[in-house]
C-alpha cells in the first residue's frame, strides 16, 4: 500500500482515529448491495399507473445549490453531486459530465444526456442570488446552510410566490443549534443525534405520492439524523418514511424518526431528505425515486415526472430470469 507523504507522518494519529471511528460503530466505506433492477421496474411502473398529468409538464428552472465538500471519501461531496445531477436532470446541455452515478467508476447510459424533458438547470455555491430566486421554480441545496434573518426572509418570499424547496441530508441539519424560525418554513429546524450505519427506512405513508410502489422497508448505509427539533407538528407536515431510532441514545426507548417529508407552506412546498451522507446513496434507484418524486410534488408538478431518470447510471443488480 501506497501512502501519500501527507499521510506517513500523521499515521499514528490515523490509526487512532480509525480506532475511534470503529468504536462508534462506523461503516467501512463500501456500499451496500443494490436491489434488482426488475424490483425498480415495478416501483416505476406503480407511479406509471397512477395516470399522467392532466396538463403538459410546464418549462422548470431547477437550481441546483452546493457547497464546498467537508467531509472524507465518498462522504458529502457536494460539487460531485451538483455536476452529476445537472446531468441528469439538464441532460448535455447542462453538465459536461459524463455519467450521473457518484459512487465508482460511470456507469454508462446514453440517454443521461437527455435529462428530463422541459428541464433547465442553473448553479449556485453557498446562497442563491437575487436573480437566482427570482428566476428558479424549485431550490434543491445539497450543503449546511448558513441561516441568517436575510436568508429566512429570501426563503419565505419565494415560498409565498409558490417556489419548492428539498433539502437533502446536511441541508436539513441547522447549525448551530435547531432553530424554531427555520421549522416554520421548512418544517423541520434541525436535529440533535446523527450516526453512521444501517439505516432501515419504514415507509410511513405509502398512500401518499411520493411512496407509491416503494417497498415497505429499504435498506441503506448512511446516516440518520434525530430527533426534529422543535417537534414536527400540525397538518401542514407529512412524515413520508423513517427509521427507528434511540430516542435518547443509551436509554434504549426506540421510536420511528422521520428521514423523509412533505410541508406545506402557504403556496410552497418543502421536500426533507436526511439521507445523503455518503455518494452511493444517490446511485441507489429507491433513494433516487423518492428524492426525485420529492422534487416534483415540491415544484407542484405530477409526482413522477421524473420517475425514468431514476435508473440512469444507477447502481442495480441485473436479474437474469
């Protein structure tokens, strides 16, 4: 084995620091195996069957929000995610990547260059500009938010004129500590317990549009964040999927915890998704469902009208029947 100089001289403080890591209960990074792709099919074929929008899909401008990477391997890798996803979702015309997977060597799918059908992508690093807000119909961040009264304010008058929100995994964490004004516009304020592991996710809502066709529980290696806090509250909230938590680590009461929502705000949506840790989790084709069917029930649009992006360049395990 190879290491770089910039590693030898630090090696005993790697070691200790893996030592802790395994003490914790930390994941070797590998990633979990991938479900059949014929299993995926019928997921895609369920939201297939609910019927086609009554009007045609109308032009969207997604913005796409990262910030600079703050973790290790294969852990938060933001601009990876924001260039690969433009892909997928813009097609050729807005990423000159050449694959939309995260995890691994790509995947090649020569339909990624298309993207979704009437779908135009733009960037931003940290906070959208003025211009951004005013040009953007759905918001997906992808990094901690930096939160401010300014910032609050940006959010609540583009969620009052019907933009759509989705946090994904750090995005939903709110430094430094939950904050009551961030839950009245997103739902969720933030948590207070996180661990890295197997994550079994019980779908909670399987009626809803999001779930349909999901299986009841899927299994990932990532990490869960706990408790919503303050509490998650009112009808405006739907807890779609969870996972069972220590409600209080060491005390052994167990509780489901959401790992997914919908909120309502005023003529805006919220989409929460703390799942995202680690970049095998976007290649996973459940994940990607719900995630993309999280982003167009949150721009206001038939929930699965990004259903036939989620299997492009994703991680699967080819049936052979």
């Amino acid at each position: 084995m190879h290491l770089p100089r910039s590693i030898r001289a630090p090696m005993t403080l790697g070691l200790v620091a893996a030592v802790l890591m395994a003490a914790r209960g930390l994941p070797a990074a590998e990633p979990p195996a991938p479900p059949a792709r014929a299993d995926v099919e019928r997921a895609v074929a369920a939201g297939r069957t609910a019927g086609e929008a009554k009007t045609p899909a109308r032009p969207l401008t997604i913005l796409l929000l990262k910030g600079p990477k703050d973790h290790g391997q294969h852990e938060h890798d933001y601009p990876r995610w924001q260039a690969r996803w433009a892909l997928l979702l813009g097609g050729k015309n807005a990423s000159d990547e050449k694959a939309a997977n995260l995890f691994g060597p790509d995947r090649p799918d020569p339909s990624v260059n298309e993207g979704a059908a009437g779908v135009r992508v733009i960037r931003a690093e940290d906070w959208p500009n003025p211009d951004q807000w005013e040009t953007a119909d759905l918001v997906v961040a992808f990094c901690y938010l930096k939160w401010n009264s300014s910032r609050l304010e940006e959010l609540g008058k583009f969620l009052g004129r019907g933009g759509g929100l989705v946090l994904i995994h750090s995005a939903t964490w709110t430094r430094p500590e939950p904050s009551p004004e961030v839950a009245r516009l997103v739902g969720v304020g933030g948590f207070r317990h996180w661990r890295h592991g197997s994550l079994l996710l019980e779908i909670a809502m399987a009626e809803h549009p999001v779930c349909r066709g999901l299986p009841a529980n899927i299994q990932w290696l990532d990490e869960p964040y706990w408790p919503p806090t303050p509490p998650v509250g009112g009808e405006q909230i739907a807890v779609l999927a969870g996972s069972r938590e220590e409600t209080e680590p060491g005390k052994g009461d167990v509780s489901l915890q959401p790992q997914f929502w919908a909120y309502q705000q005023g003529k805006g949506r919220v989409f929460g998704c703390v799942p995202g840790h680690y970049t095998w989790t976007f290649d996973d084709p459940y994940f990607r469902l719900l995630l993309l069917r999280g982003m167009a029930w949150a721009a206001g649009e038939h929930p699965y009208r990004f259903d036939e992006l989620a299997l492009r360049c994703a991680a699967v395990a080819e049936s052979h029947e």
